[in-house]
C-alpha cells in the first residue's frame, strides 16, 4: 500500500476525519486542479526518472509557491529516496512527493505541533497580530466560535483601535459567537484596552482571552513597538503569557506571506500561523515554505466561509488534499 492509500485509510476510519478530510479536498481545489495539473503534464512527458525531470519539478513546485529554499530542500530528499528505492519509472514519484512533503513538514517535531497551547487551569492568552485585510478579526471571531463550543469561557479584547470600524466588527463577532468583547473608544490606547481585557477576563474566571492587535503595515516600526508593548502588558499581567502569538497571513498573496511572517516574527515571537484563504489560492504550497523557512507550525487554515471552515491544521490531510486525485479508487 503507498503512502497516500494509507493516508487514505486513515481518514476514512471515521465519520470525522473524513468530514475533515473532504473540507481539504474542497478547500484546496484551486492548488490540487493547478499543482496535479503541471505534475501529471511532467510525469506524462518523462518516462525515466532522470535529472531532466528534477528540474522541471522544481519548477512546477516553485510556482505553487512552496518556496525556493523549500524545494531544493525536497527535491535533494527526493534524489535520495529515488536512488534508495531504485524508482525508474515516474509514475512511482507522486507517492514518494507526497510522502516528503509530510516529512519535510514536521522535521523533527510530532503532530502535537499543531495544538493550540491552552492551559489546563487559569487563564489562558491568545494574542493575534497581522496586517490589514488578512482576515484577522474573522479569524478570531471563528476560533472564538470554536472554543465556546469546546466549552471554553472565552473573553475577546479590542486591541485593535486605529482602524476604522474594527472594534464594531469584532463586537459582530463576540455576539454572533456569544462571547463579551472588551473595548475601549476608537484611537484609545491599545496596551490599555488589553489590561482592561485581563482584568475582564480574571474576574470572568475565563479559560481564554483573545486579543485583537492593531494591523497597519509591518514595515511601520512604531507598529512593532505597539505589538510589544502590548506583550510587555500581558506579560507583566500574566506571568507565562501570551501561551499563544498567532500570526494571521492570507495564502493569496503567496511569498509576500512569507515576508510578513518573517517581520513579525522579530517583533513577537510568533508561535503559529492562521492562513486564510487557503480554498482561494493556488498557491497553497506558501504552507509548507512558511514551516520549513521559518520552523512555525501553521495551525489553522481558512478554507472557506462558513464560521467552522477555519480548520486545525493537519499536513496529512493538506497533503492528501493536494494530492487526492492520484489515490487509489475504491
């Protein structure tokens, strides 16, 4: 059995990692259609697994934006696994692609990578950072939805008091998702509308406090500052908080992704990446460049709009997204 039978399997043991399985096959059509599409046009072509080949697949990698760094990385792995399982034939490459693309995802690291951390008892920070327009009150107004339906009590903080109009959208979120949203007025200090969060959020006895951030261009030093600013508060407030910073990037815009990542990772030490837009791209190969370039797990994916397409994120189930044409039918 190759290995996207087995991930196959896996995700038909059950009725949920099915329904798991099926929004990745749907959310990732855009980069399945365009990346199957260059693969199966390329393995159509060669006949012999040959050097030829490697550089036209480097090709068709980078422009999935899976990176350059990224794919040199995979494409050596590849050379290795070829010479060691003595594949001739390009027709036995897809399953040893998709197979290390999963490696190359984790490295080291187990699927534990993709949890969020959320404590067992006390109060729990999830600070959220990222530009403007990347859905990032969206996605938290989704992941806040999802806690509250794990059971969490979950306060929302309105950090984010320069843009116009995104303490009101937050607050559409806190009543869509039923939970209270702390704010203060437009232009307020944003430090201070996340100490009145904790305070809120202590006195609650909440499980989880997400705080929304301010979301002008990264390249604005004083942005940075005011993200750490921001940092100093919650660790001064909390000590051992924020438990996360997530970084909400959006798939579309591909390698610029990448770079914003890489920005506000020197800020606030980001812990994990939401990538919306995910079903909107296909690009999505901007996944794997993110982990492998700059080791932060991505872990959550938007793939779609609905409030529950904001998924955990499951290389797996990315992979066989990516790759699901190719498994074997029933």
């Amino acid at each position: 059995m190759g290995f996207m039978d087995k991930l196959k399997s896996k995700f038909k043991q059950n009725e949920e990692t099915e329904d798991v399985s099926q929004k990745y096959q749907e959310g990732m059509k855009k980069t399945r259609h365009s990346f199957s599409g260059k693969l199966n046009d390329l393995i159509a072509r060669y006949r012999k697994v040959d050097e030829d080949f490697f550089e036209e697949l480097e090709e068709v990698l980078i422009t999935a934006d899976v990176g350059v760094t990224t794919v040199m990385d995979l494409v050596e792995e590849l050379r290795m696994e070829v010479k060691r399982q003595n594949i001739k034939d390009t027709n036995g490459i897809k399953d040893v692609i998709s197979e290390k693309l999963v490696e190359i995802y984790y490295g080291n690291d187990n699927e534990e990578i993709e949890k969020l951390n959320i404590q067992q008892e006390g109060l729990s920070v999830i600070l959220v950072v990222g530009v403007n327009g990347v859905g990032k009150t969206t996605s938290i107004g989704k992941l806040a939805h999802q806690l509250k339906k794990q059971g969490k009590n979950v306060v929302l903080a309105a950090g984010d008091t320069f843009r116009a109009g995104a303490i009101e959208q937050l607050e559409i979120w806190g009543e869509r998702a039923d939970v209270p949203v702390i704010r203060q007025n437009a232009g307020s200090d944003p430090a201070a509308v996340i100490f009145d969060g904790i305070k809120a959020a202590k006195s609650r006895r909440a499980d989880v406090l997400i705080c929304d951030t301010a979301g002008r261009l990264q390249n604005k030093v004083n942005l940075m500052n005011e993200l750490s600013k921001v940092k100093r508060v919650i660790e001064r407030e909390i000590p051992g908080a924020p438990q996360e910073v997530l970084l909400v990037l959006d798939a579309t815009t591909g390698q610029n992704a990448l770079s914003q990542a890489k920005t506000f990772s020197e800020a606030t030490d980001v812990s994990g990446i939401v990538l919306t837009k995910l079903d909107g791209t296909a690009k999505g190969g901007i996944v794997l460049a993110i982990r492998n370039e700059l080791k932060i797990p991505v872990k959550y994916v938007g793939l779609g709009e609905q409030v529950d397409d904001l998924q955990v994120f499951d290389a797996n189930a990315f992979v066989y997204g990516l790759f699901a044409d190719i498994a074997t039918e029933d």
